[in-house]
C-alpha cells in the first residue's frame, strides 16, 4: 500500500517505490513488480479509483521482507 494517490500515468517506472509500512519495490516499463524478495507481480488492472484512493490489480500476491 502506498501513501497518496498514484495513478498510472503517475507510477515511477525503475525507481524504488516506498510503501507505507516502510518496504519498497520497484515496477518496471512493463508494469511489473519486483518486491524486496526478489519475486514479480504483473499490474493487470489499473486506476480502479474508490472514495479513499485508487486501486491497481496485481496477478500475484507479492508481501514485505520479515
């Protein structure tokens, strides 16, 4: 989970993403995920915009480092 409203136009393609339990990982040009731990996730839905923020859909389930 992240801290503010990101959309895909806005997501920082190569550049570690912090999250708001202080891990990170990073989204390459194809939109996919790498975490910490070295395990990808595809973005297969984005910019799905709720009343308290905005959801992207990820294909795998992808979890901090302990």
């Amino acid at each position: 989970m992240l801290s503010g409203r990101v959309l895909k136009a806005d997501v920082p393609v190569g550049s570690a993403v912090g999250t708001v339990e202080g891990g990170t990982f990073t989204v390459d040009a194809g939109l996919d995920i790498t975490d910490q731990r070295g395990r990808r996730a595809g973005i297969v839905g984005t910019d799905v915009l709720t009343s308290n923020g905005v959801i992207h859909v990820v294909d795998k389930v992808i979890l901090p480092a302990p």
